[in-house]
C-alpha cells in the first residue's frame, strides 16, 4: 500500500458516518459485457469481479455500485471558497451501512465501510471527498491486491458495527 492511501487510512474519525438521503441500490454504470459476470451482476473489471466472490466467502452484505453526490468546495487563487461544485460518486461497494475494520499488514486496524478497485496506486479524489464530507471510508485497492486476497480467499475484515436498520 503506498504512503498516500496509508496516510488516507490513518486519519482520524469524528463521529459516525452520515447515510442520510443514500440509497442502498445498485445504478447503472454503463457495464455492456458479460467478461466480468457474478451473480447476475455485471463488473466493470476482473478485480471487482473478484472481490465480490471473496465477500461473498466471508459472508460481508455489499451493495455495488451505489450512489453518492456530494459538495465539494472550490478554491480559486487562495480566496475562501465562493461556489460550490456538485460531485457524483459512485464506490464499487458499500457494505450495507455497515462499520468494518481492515487489519492492515503492520497490524493496525482502520475503520472502513466499503471497497473501491482501481488499477493503480493513486488514491481517487472522491474517496477523500466522501471521507471528509460524510465520515463515509472507502478502502481502495490494486488489481495486484485484489488478486492477493483472492489466493488467500479473504479479506482481513471484520464487523465492528452492524447498522440499525
């Protein structure tokens, strides 16, 4: 895990995360093919593919592809923010509200609440902006780690709070 989405994982939580006004369904996302199909579900790559067995192993309630719209700030030349923009995203899965906790390699445990896959290292603007504008974590992972988890046929999560539903 690079030092970026490290340092994302360690930033502290205020508060519990806000589901207010989201939706626990899966949108469209404009998936045509049937190369990733699980469950009657059509992934955008094999690692979401993927991941989406190895919850299922570990018996973790996902929603894919749930949607999310935020307001993000923006700052021109320094001065106090003047407008806003509206800022849709939409995390590859969402465990049903639920809090997790991901045991990271050196042993310390992050509170998480769903799961992005992307391809490289970079850790996605969005991700941030749900953290900081919701208290909503997303963990985000490689093709390579994904593929990691698969061999070992989990992921290191495990239910810390279950939401009242």
């Amino acid at each position: 895990m690079n030092r970026q989405r490290l340092e994302f994982l360690q930033r502290p939580v205020s508060g519990y995360p806000n589901w207010r006004r989201v939706k626990m369904k899966s949108v469209d996302v404009g998936v045509r093919h049937d190369k990733h199909l699980y469950n009657d579900y059509r992934y955008t790559t094999k690692g979401e593919c993927l991941t989406a067995q190895v919850l299922d192993q570990q018996d973790i309630d996902y929603t894919q592809d749930v949607r999310f719209e935020l307001r993000k700030k923006i700052v021109v030349d320094g001065q106090p923010p003047a407008k806003y923009e509206d800022v849709v995203y939409v995390p590859d899965f969402i465990f049903n509200r639920d809090t997790y906790l991901w045991t990271a390699e050196d042993g310390c445990e992050y509170t998480v609440h769903g799961i992005e896959c992307k391809s490289s290292n970079r850790l996605p603007e969005k991700v941030t902006l749900l953290f900081e504008r919701r208290n909503i974590r997303i963990i985000v992972l490689t093709a390579q780690e994904i593929k990691a988890y698969d061999r070992l046929g989990c992921f290191p999560l495990r239910l810390l709070r279950r939401y009242c539903r």
